[in-house]
C-alpha cells in the first residue's frame, strides 16, 4: 500500500509515520515530488491494521496497491525517473539512441561502429560478447576479448557501453569493463540472474520475454529493484505471434501501457522486433511518436559478412540518414 501524506506535511510528521511502519516489520520507500510525498509500504500490510496510520498527523489517505509489483509502480513513484549511464540521461526529456553491432567480432569492426554512431549522434554504445543463440553451433560471442575491446571504445570515444550478459560468470566479467548491463528476451525471467544484477549496482536494461505480458516484465523488473537497484531502463523488442512477415511482432502499444503503470524509462528495438533493416527506420520513428525514451539499434559495418543478424543490422550510411530524419519526431514529442 502506498501512504500519501498532505502537501504541507511536516518533515517531523513524515518521519513519526516512517518510524510507525518500521515498528511493525515492514520496509519503507519514500518518493519525494514537488508537491506531495508518498510513503510507500512493502510487506504483510495487515500488521498495520490496528495501527490507525490513516489518522496519523500528516496523512492525506491510503491507496491500496494490487499489483504484485510494487517498487516499480507509478503508483510508489508517481514521476517519471530518469537513468544515468555516464554522461547519459534516459528518461522522461531526452531521446537516447543506443547503437553498435549485435555481436563484437574484432577490434576494429567495434572501434568503426563507435566512432560512426558517435558521429551521428547516438551516445551509448551496443555490442554482445555473449550471444545466446538458438543453435549451440552459431558464433556464441568473443567474451572478455570483447569486453575489452568495449572499454577501449568507450574509453576512446566517450560513448557509454551496455552488453548483455547471459550468465552469474558472464555477469561478473562484464562488470567490470562496462557502464550498463543488458538482460535479454531469453532470460527476463531468469530471476536468480535477476537478483544478482540488481545487487551490481549497475544501470540494467530489461528487455521483454518472447511471450511475456507486461505485468510479468514488470515483476521482473521488480526482481532488480527489489535489490536496491532503481536504475532501469525497460525495452520492448517485440514478442512472439503467428505473424511470419517480421521476425517478431512490435507491440507499440507497450510503450504507453508500460507509462501509465510504471516509472520506469522504456525504449524500443525495432531491429529485433523486425528482423528486417528496412522496417527499422519506420517503427523507430513510431517510437519516437508514441513516447519512448529511446532506442536500440543494430549497426554493422557490412551487415552481409555479420556474424549475427545481419538482415536486421544497418550500414553506417543508413544509421546516419535514420538519425537525421528522426530530429523533427523527437522535436515533436517535446525531447531532446
């Protein structure tokens, strides 16, 4: 349940009402907005029931939260938070684009896509070093090689780096040499990675499960932060449908779905929710009309020799040419 106190609540009323719902066992989460604060109540909420909390000094009224999750509830954190990684914003005012291969095949392919996508003008930086492939016999990634190569490029190019990581080892390596982590489609709900992810500290990026609902990529979600870890970006990459026209089918609908029930920041994949480059461009600019905070998308410096998703991946030029058609979207949705 949620505590909302009135607008002009003391700092002393604030705290005899956090002290009353720590006596009783249970956890504590405050939201501080410009106007109101609310006290969010975490655990058997029926210990409070002979409390009479409802007319503590201070107290506006008690909303009762249905929802399994909590934490990542816009009902706990009524305003839109923003993620940092390195000098990058994700959030509710920019418009982040996130860029780079589908999986680090050399030094030189990744320096190449950094510097290229850096000029124009995406500010955080994608490459797999782990690559969970359908068949144990496709190219399964470069691992720490390839993580070292993404910190030179970061290093180099002042570009913010994220990699998924598949694994607790492929967890403990990349840690170490990236600014955000990345929990693919196949292992949303894996949720002792889940756990540990959210004890890393770490920015994270929750991508939604092949057939997951949005209140299941909420409780997975809820898995991170329930850790102590609220910098999460959420990203809609398609889901699984009968359709055979596109490699997943993108449900855009997601991204005001995911707004009106969470805080959380959400962007968009239309590479690997089409599987097919030329349909990238169109649903980017969806995204960018329906709200998203931003976007990930596949770059390759010779997208037919790609070790992995080729057909999805776009040319340096074609990157180029998206972001600049995006601008007048992006202006429109009030970003920057």
């Amino acid at each position: 349940m949620i505590i909302i106190m009135r607008p002009n609540a003391s700092q002393r009323a604030i705290d005899k009402v956090t002290k009353q719902v720590e006596a009783a066992g249970l956890q504590v989460h405050l939201s501080k907005g410009d106007e109101v604060t609310i006290i969010g109540v975490v655990g058997d909420k029926s210990k409070l029931h002979r409390s009479n909390i409802e007319i503590s000094e201070g107290v506006d009224k008690i909303v009762q939260v249905t929802e399994s999750y909590k934490l990542v509830n816009k009902k706990f954190h009524p305003e839109d938070s923003t993620v940092t990684v390195k000098d990058t914003q994700i959030g509710p005012d920019t418009f982040t684009v996130m860029a780079g291969p589908c999986a680090i095949e050399s030094h030189d392919q990744l320096l190449s896509c950094a510097e290229e996508v850096k000029k124009a003008g995406a500010t955080v930086l994608r490459g797999g070093a782990f690559k969970p492939r359908t068949s144990p016999y496709s190219f399964q990634g470069l691992e720490e090689e390839g993580l070292q190569y993404m910190e030179e490029a970061g290093r180099t190019t002042g570009l913010a780096t994220i990699c998924e990581v598949t694994s607790l080892r492929a967890l403990d390596m990349a840690a170490r040499y990236v600014d955000m982590l990345q929990i693919g489609a196949r292992n949303m709900q894996n949720f002792e990675l889940l756990k540990e992810v959210g004890r890393s500290g770490l920015p994270v990026m929750l991508k939604r499960g092949l057939a997951a609902t949005v209140d299941e990529w909420l409780n997975a979600a809820e898995y991170i932060i329930s850790e102590g870890n609220e910098h999460i970006v959420l990203c809609e990459r398609g889901i699984r449908t009968y359709e055979t026209a596109t490699r997943n089918t993108l449900d855009i609908s997601a991204v005001p779905v995911i707004r009106s029930k969470s805080h959380l920041p959400i962007i968009v994949d239309p590479s690997h929710a089409t599987g097919v480059r030329a349909y990238v461009e169109p649903l980017a600019k969806a995204a960018a009309a329906v709200g998203a905070d931003g976007l990930m998308i596949e770059v390759h410096p010779c997208p037919e020799c790609a070790s992995s998703d080729g057909p999805q991946s776009l040319t340096f030029d074609q990157f180029a040419k998206l972001m600049a058609d995006l601008k007048p979207y992006v202006e429109l949705a009030g970003r920057r």
